[in-house]
C-alpha cells in the first residue's frame, strides 16, 4: 500500500513542430518537437545534471537525439514542476506498402522512462489537462498530409514494482498519389495504349509487329527499375506492382496474338486478334477506373481528414491547450 501512495505522478505533453524527412525505402523520419514533463511531488534523487527531474530515453531513435534548446526546469508552485527541452529526432518506423502508393502511415516516436521505482514515480499519465498533445505550426509536406496525432502510455511489465511505462507519440500521414500517378501510372497506362498500336500495323510487317512489342517490354521493365529504386526490398505486392504485373500480362497476350497471328490463315488470324484485342482493351480499361477511384477515394478522404495545427508560444509553460488524444 506505501508504493501506492508515495511518489511523483509524472504527466507527459508534447508539441509537434515538424514531421519531415520520411523514406520508404531507411523506413525511417525526423521529427522536430517539444518535451515537456509535469510532476506533481519529490522525486527520489537527482538526474546526472544534478536536477531532479524524471530520467528518459527514445527507443527507436537510430541517432543520438539533437537537442535544440537547453533543457530547462521550472517550478510551477505548490510541489509542482515542469521540465521542458526541444529535439530533433531521427526515429526508425517500420511502413506498410500494400496499398502504395495510395498508403497511408503510422509513425511512432517511443519514449520509455526506466526505473521508476528508483526515481520515486508512482504513475506516468498523458497530460490531457495542461500542456496537452498537439501540433504547433507544422508546415504540410508536399507529398505527405499530416492526418492525425496522438499519445498513448502503455506499462510493460505491470505484475512487477517498476512499471517501466512506455510512452508513444503516433503520427498518422497519408501520400499524395499525385506525384506517382503522373510519374508511373500514367507511364504504364500510355505503354499499354502504344502496345495496342500493334493491331494498326499491317500483317505483311510481322518483323515490325515484335520489333513494336519487344520496344514496350524495354519501357515497361525501365519504369520497374525506376519504382523499385524509390521502394525498399519488401516481399509483398504493391498496388503499383499489381497495376505493372497486369501491364506485362497484357503484353504477353498481345504478343503472343502476334505470334498466333503469323502461322495461321488470315480468317483465323482476324478472330484472334479482334479477340485479343478486345479483351486487352476491357481488361486495361477496368484497372484504369479501379486506379482513378482509388486516387479519388484518397484525395477525398485527404480532404476530410486534414487535422488543424494551432500557434503557441513554444516556450511558455502555463499555456492550457486542448489535447488530440485523452488517454
């Protein structure tokens, strides 16, 4: 019962300044933001600075952290006191890209307070009714859109003494498609109508017929090349890949057609290639709408789900503020 009662609630609250930097292809992203860490009560002893504030550490950083401004520790009266300080962080994150590039992601930064039984901390909570979680004046990137934030305090080990809370700021960003649409998807889209130009040419020049088709296999596998260098090495299937995958199936069957084509009678000849034809065009022009709607349902929902950011002073520590996530 005396482990209960005797110790410092330690109240968490963070401002966001920037979210930058992100790549697909180190998983990783910078963050710019502001700590601050309210406690209410005497902690056990002093950190390696000689101040008695609570000890830290980020858990997913992949770099030392860059401290912008000096940390600084204030008291706010009635046993209460705040300690703030800036970073720059470069956090490593783990994406999934089934849905890329119409993907959105979650970005975590974890901050993990050791020992909390030693520092004299009874309790780690969000502080939903002080500093608050939220975003200050962050800038949208242009091929991400900021969608939401928020801060959860989970403990790790809660049947032992030292709770080890975990506490973990959650980005959520959505990509805009619009540099991949007109960059690969409209690439492909236009190689498959070029492919189609296949038909246009006269039987007589066979020779020109697979020179036409060997020339799109060469810009499809240019533009794969080009995808995969912006993408890391995952074992799964993305959107674009499906899209691409269908493209090199069409090319198979048109020229395979071509090849059909070449050692039948020209009546049969006719029938095969009215027949490819005709379903390689249904089969591209449904893919092409699934694509639109999908980049339309994204731009859409982008609409929707841009969260606001508010001014602040940076540096002041009475600002009551409305918190993104009460937990």
């Amino acid at each position: 019962m005396e482990n209960e009662t005797i110790g410092a609630t330690v109240y968490v609250g963070v401002y966001v300044y920037q979210i930058r930097d992100i790549s697909d292809v180190r998983q990783q992203f910078q963050a710019d933001f502001r700590l601050f860490l309210t406690w209410e009560g005497e902690l056990a002893s002093p950190n390696e600075l000689g101040l008695k504030t609570p000890e830290f550490y980020f858990d997913n950083i992949i770099e030392p952290p860059f401290i912008i401004d000096e940390p600084t520790t204030k008291s706010l009266g009635n046993n209460r006191y705040c300690y703030q300080t800036r970073y720059l962080v470069t956090c490593s994150s783990p994406m999934q890209l089934n849905r890329f590039p119409f993907d959105s992601q979650q970005l975590d930064i974890v901050l993990r307070i050791p020992r909390t039984d030693r520092q004299g901390i009874k309790k780690v909570l969000i502080d939903s009714n002080g500093k608050g979680v939220r975003i200050v004046g962050h800038r949208q990137l242009p091929d991400w859109l900021l969608k939401d934030f928020r801060c959860e305090a989970t403990y790790l080990a809660p049947e032992s003494i030292n709770l080890k809370p975990e506490i973990k700021l959650r980005v959520t960003l959505s990509r805009h498609a619009g540099f991949w649409i007109y960059n690969a998807v409209l690439p492909l889209s236009l190689s498959f109508l070029i492919l189609w130009g296949v038909y246009l040419i006269p039987r007589e020049f066979m020779a020109e017929r697979f020179a036409h088709c060997i020339g799109v296999l060469s810009l499809l596998l240019f533009l794969k090349f080009i995808i995969s260098d912006r993408l890391p090495q995952i074992s799964y299937l993305t959107v674009l890949d499906k899209w691409l995958i269908v493209c090199y199936i069409l090319w198979a069957v048109a020229t395979g057609s071509t090849a059909v084509v070449s050692v039948v009678s020209d009546e049969t000849g006719d029938i095969v290639e009215m027949a490819t034809a005709i379903t390689t065009f249904t089969i591209f022009a449904i893919c092409t709408v699934i694509l639109l709607l999908m980049g339309a349902h994204v731009k859409l929902f982008q609409k929707k789900a841009e969260i606001e950011t508010v001014e602040a002073d940076p540096h002041s520590f009475h600002a009551v503020t409305k918190t993104n996530s009460n937990v």
